[in-house]
C-alpha cells in the first residue's frame, strides 16, 4: 500500500509538470497559461488516485516510471522540433 502512495505521489509530479508542458506546447498553450497552472493541481491527484488501480507497488512504479519516460521524451520532442 506505501509502495503504491509512494509512486503516485513521487512519480505523479514529474508526469503531471510533463504533461502540463505539453499542453503548453501545444499551439494557443501560451494563451492558456492560468488554466494549466490551475489544472496541475487536479492532474496530480489523479496521478496519485491512478496509482492504486494498480495490483501491487512495483506494477504502480514501473508503469508510471514509464508515462515519465514517454511524457518527458515527448516533451523533449516538441522543444527540439517544434521549436516551443
């Protein structure tokens, strides 16, 4: 059960400012920059909330390690090609 809290809440922060940043990114983003600071909050809660949908702890680390993986590489992506 603290392996599953745990990984939502250490691993639900990195992915929701990952995430936020591509909203960002995205074109009109910079237009809505309130809203995504105001929708940060919510998104890591759900974060922390999608971690016990999980079996055990190791299954909630492993797959939100790698939505941090995907999110960040993503993010990665649209800086170097999009140029945001």
């Amino acid at each position: 059960m603290i392996a599953r809290c745990l990984a939502g809440t250490l691993l639900g922060l990195p992915l929701s400012a990952a995430l936020i940043g591509l909203l960002y990114a995205l074109p009109g983003g910079q237009r809505a920059l309130i809203a995504l600071l105001l929708l940060f909050f919510p998104l890591w809660i759900a974060c922390m909330t999608a971690a016990y949908f999980f079996r055990n702890g190791r299954q909630a680390w492993l797959s939100l390690g790698t939505a941090n993986i995907l999110a960040f590489a993503a993010l990665w992506l649209a800086h170097r090609f999009a140029g945001a």
